[in-house]
C-alpha cells in the first residue's frame, strides 16, 4: 500500500524527515510513534500526497504522489491533526459536500453521509451546527468524513489527541471496526498505549529518522525488560539513590521524579531495595510498554 | 470496499499505464480533473457558501451603491452643470458617474470577498486543507474561487444597471451589455490579483494596508467621480496606469456612447493581462502557502 526509501522532506534548512524507509501492507494498522517535532506529520502529509517530497523515492497504492496525486487522493481518507470541519456548515452537510469533491454523485452522497453518522454515532447531530459539537464527536465526524469515498487507506493524524478518556475509547473501537472491514490504517501518535492498542507493526520516529520498526510486543521483548520497577524518592535525591540500586536491574534511568530500574522480575527489585535500607515514598510494578521502548531508544521521554 | 467512484478519479487507468520513469512529469497528473470537471465538484459547496451570505450580500451589493447614486449622483450632480465635452460625452453628471460607480463597486466587491474570506480559508477555517486533500487541486480551488466571486461582481453590477436604465443615463441599449461586460472583466482582474496577495498573507494587518492604499485612492481617483483630466498632465498619467481607470474608460464610453475602439482595445487588454497575471500568481502562491 505504501512504500517509501529514503524519504525525506526538507522546509528551507530545516530537515524534518532525514531519510526513512517504510513499508505498509494491506489490511494492516501501522504506526508512526513519537514524540512532537519527531517529523510523523510531515510524514503523514506527504503520504497524504499534498506534501511534495523532497528526495527519496515514494509509492502510494503502487503510485507516485509526483505524478499520479489527484488519483491516490481519490482513494485515500485524511483524516488531519487539525479539526478542518467547515464550522459554517451543518454536520450533513460536512460530510455531503465533501463527498462532492470526490465526483460521487449526489443520491450516494446521500446516502453515504446517511450511514456515515450512524458509523459515528451522530446521526441525531445531523442538523446541528459543528462548533455545537464535543470534541470527541468532532473527530468522529471528521473520521466519518474522511469514509466517505469508501478509502483503501485510512491515515489518521494523532486521532484522539485532546479528547477525554471515554471519547478516546469510543474512537478506538471504531478503528477497531474499520480495520476488521479490511481498511488499512496508518496512525501517527505520541501515545504509547494508542500505539499498542491499535497498530500492528509500528515505527519508532525520532529527529526525523525511524528509531526502530516491529509489533508492539517485538519493540519491548528486543528493547526492554519484562517488567519495570518505579521507586519515588525525595526530590533531589535520585541522582545518588541510583548508584546505590543500579545492579539490582539490567539497566536503571533516571527520571526527574522517579528512578525507573529495568528486570524481569520486578517485585523482587522492590524487596532488595528495601533490603538496603533505602525507603521509596512509592513504589509500582508495571509490565514494559512502549514508552520504556522509546527512553531506551532516544534517552528521553514521550512527553518531553 | 468497493469504490463506486473510482472511474470518476481515474484510478483505474493509474497504475498499468504509467511509464517505468518518473523523471518526465507529465503534462497532467493522473486522475488530475478538468477545469470544468474541478468546479462543478465545488457548485454544492458554493451554493451553501451563497445560501448563507446572500442577505449580507443584498445590502452592500444593491443598497449601499443606490445610495452612492442618490447622493452623489443626483443630489450632489444637481450643482454640477458641466458641459457633454467636459464630462466625457455624458449628457449630466449622473450620467456620467454612473458607469464609473459601477465599475469601481465591481472592483470593491471583487476586493472584500478576496481578501479576509481567502485568508479565512488557508488560516481560520482551513477550507482549502480539507479540499485539497481530495482529488481538487490547487488550480481548482483557484478556479472555482474566482468563479463563485465573479458571480456575485455579475449579479451585482446587472442589478445596478438595471435599476438605473429607468433614469435615462444611458445613450443606447446595447452600450450597456458592452458596459456591464466591462464591469465584470474589472471584477476578474481584481480577483484573481488581490487572490493573489491574500494567498501571501500571514496576517490580516496587511488588508488595512491594501484598502487605505489602494481601494480607496482607486476608488476616488481613477476617474469614476471626475474627468482625470481635472487632476492635471502627470497625475492623469498616473491615473491611467491604474488598473481601475481602464474599467471605468470602457464602461462609460459604451454608456455614453462615444467609443474610441483603438482606447477600448487597450482597456481591455490591460484588464484580460492583468487577470491572466493574477490567476498564475495566485495558483502559485497559494500552492507555495499550502505547503506545510
């Protein structure tokens, strides 16, 4: 579906994408994860072909943005970071008109844009004005409409960015739906457990170079411990507290507020800690996910 | 999923036809759509655009320039006696300010709605990101922009003229058809021109600038209200290099009826040059704006 070698996009002298090579297959969910600034959205824009590549080669559906960009569009569904809902429309409308844009006739735009608020859950909104919207009801019009050319590749653009944990969930399930309807997605996002509740095979983007590639499960079998013990401490204090602890796990980080020590076995941690005399103001053991993937990879965290 | 339009993006013709180089761009991209296929797929968007505008639209289209004509031309043309020579031809002065009125209201129309409504679609709203991330193009967005202003410079102007042929100031029937058509070509220019500048445009400060410095010297200056011989041999030079005095000069030789044909052949090669101008500088500076 996609395929790309040694892409990159430069604005000016500023190179956001510095050379990357993904490959998308059909029916697939794959993610770009990482952090703000990580290049995954110029990624997406080119993908997107609205975004002229700056060298590299890429192919879309077998086709070259450069040369064949009106047909992949016609058969992609964007779905952007930004909110471009027509606020002066009504939520129908939104998705009615751009349907136009497609070249569907009016009658199956219709009916389209029908269906299409029922997928969302707003077919009660028809009528409403976008801005009288929630949020999450906001991107799920805006993922209705990106549907409506019944695209071979949905890319989706830090989908549940700013929404609330409820909406965030209903979201993903609709994902969930149109992936089982054979839809391949493409996902970028700064959110770890997006990433593993949602893609396939993901890369790990950072300064515009892909970090590292797998499932979710691979990353943190090959980039990380079973588990991670996290010991708080007072403030000021990690710094030397981790000389004193750093053999009891394969590797240690520390954070500004917490020590994060790397082993298989992470209560037992605890327990040596104690041992030592030394006493955390809190303590939590947690299974690897693909946060600990990315401070491995790129020293610093998601947030940052 | 089966794509029921996929012959209307062409699509289907994308893959096996295409030559193993990519090197040679081809003239046009796959799938990339007629100039008439582009707009017509934006008429749906551009009728709910007019269906919500329109009653602004009545007023500072019809109204307000009926009332230039009230006061200017009727009630403070009832002091000026001037004789046909010196008015250009026109027998009083409302029928000489008229076509000058209306082709300056045409440039006025044409400015506002390319001015805050383009930047509100690259900046507020985003429009043009939604549209383009479908088969539209650049070109298309251009293309059915203008065509939607022009539309309402058409309507507008037709609407001026027609109310004010009651009143005599025209010297034959057919002139004002010529004049109207005048007006409209006055609106392309100005339209795809300040297109062209807004599309450039990071923030709206630069619109006061365009207005104080440009429509509204225009506006008095290029002859709608006063012979551009009263403003002396240099300024009417200056004057006749502005883009609105070609207007006006074509508009009121057809009203009046005294057509130099060699005057008018230059009028509207100016105004054709300078919308054929504005119409590639704003493909291409809002292709450039859009690429982010």
């Amino acid at each position: 579906m996609i395929s790309a070698r040694g892409l990159r996009k430069a604005f000016g002298d500023f190179e956001a994408v510095k050379g990357i090579d993904v490959e998308v297959r059909r029916g697939e969910a794959f993610g770009f994860l990482g952090p703000n600034g990580a290049g995954k959205s110029s990624t997406m824009r080119m993908i997107a072909s609205v975004s002229p590549v700056s060298s590299g080669e890429l192919r879309i559906l077998g086709m070259d943005p450069a040369t064949d960009g009106p047909a992949i569009r016609g058969r992609l569904g964007v779905c952007p970071q930004e909110d471009t809902l027509d606020n002066e429309l009504n939520v129908f409308d939104n998705l009615y008109i751009y349907g136009r844009y497609f070249g569907i006739d009016r009658a199956t735009c219709r009916e389209r844009a029908q269906e299409l608020l029922e997928f969302a859950q707003i077919t009660d909104k028809a009528k409403a004005k976008v801005e009288d919207l929630s949020g999450g009801m906001k991107r799920r019009l805006t993922i209705a409409r990106s549907l409506i050319n019944n695209p071979d590749l949905l890319l989706l653009d830090e989908p549940t960015t700013g929404l609330d944990p409820q909406a965030r969930h209903v979201l993903w399930d609709q994902l969930f739906r149109l992936k089982q309807a054979g839809v391949t997605l493409v996902i970028t996002t700064h959110y770890m457990d997006e990433a593993e509740q949602l893609c396939d095979r993901l890369v790990v983007m950072d300064k515009g170079l892909i970090a590292a590639e797998g499932s979710p499960r691979q990353l943190i079998d090959a980039h990380s411990t079973r588990e991670v013990a996290e010991l708080r401490f007072g403030v000021g204090e990690h710094e030397a507290l981790a000389e004193k602890i750093e053999d009891l796990g394969e590797r240690i980080e520390v954070l500004p507020d917490r020590l994060l020590v790397y082993s298989d076995h992470g209560e037992d941690v605890v327990t040596a800690v104690l041992d030592r005399g030394l006493h955390p103001i809190a303590t939590l053991v947690r299974r690897s996910t693909l946060e600990d993937v990315f401070l491995r990879l790129t020293g610093r965290s998601l947030a940052d | 999923m089966a794509s029921d339009m996929a012959s209307d993006t062409g699509s289907d013709t994308a893959s096996g036809t295409k030559p193993p180089t990519t090197s040679a761009r081809p003239v046009r991209p796959t799938g990339s759509l007629s100039a008439w296929e582009g707009m017509a797929r934006q008429y749906d968007y551009w009728l709910t655009v007019l269906k919500r505008t329109w009653r602004g639209g009545v007023v500072s289209s019809f109204l307000t320039p009926l009332l230039y004509v009230v006061a200017m031309g009727v009630l403070l043309g009832g002091f000026i006696e001037g004789d046909p020579d010196r008015l250009e031809g026109a027998s009083s002065y409302l029928a000489f300010v008229v076509p000058g009125l209306v082709a300056s209201h045409a440039m006025t129309i044409a400015v506002s709605e390319s001015t805050y409504p383009v930047m509100g679609s690259i900046k507020w709203h985003k429009t043009f990101f939604a549209q383009l991330a479908t088969p539209l193009a650049v070109r298309d967005l251009v293309n059915a922009y203008v065509a939607f202003v022009m539309f309402r410079v058409a309507s507008a102007c037709a609407v001026f003229m027609l109310v004010i042929a009651p009143f005599g100031v025209f010297a034959t029937w057919w002139g004002p058809i010529l004049a109207w058509l005048s007006q409209v070509l006055v609106g392309f220019a100005f339209t795809t021109l300040v297109f062209s500048y807004s599309a450039r445009l990071k923030s709206e400060e630069g619109f006061g600038l365009l207005f104080r410095l440009g429509v509204i010297p225009l506006t008095l200056f290029s002859g709608a209200f006063f012979p551009i011989s009263n403003l002396g041999p240099v300024l009417e030079w200056v004057a006749r290099l502005t883009p609105l005095w070609h207007g006006v000069s074509l508009s009121r030789m057809f009203c009046v009826d005294r057509i130099d044909w060699a005057l008018a052949a230059l009028n509207v090669t100016v105004l054709v040059t300078l919308t054929v101008v504005g119409w590639f500088l704003a493909v291409r500076n809002l292709d450039r704006r859009l690429e982010v």
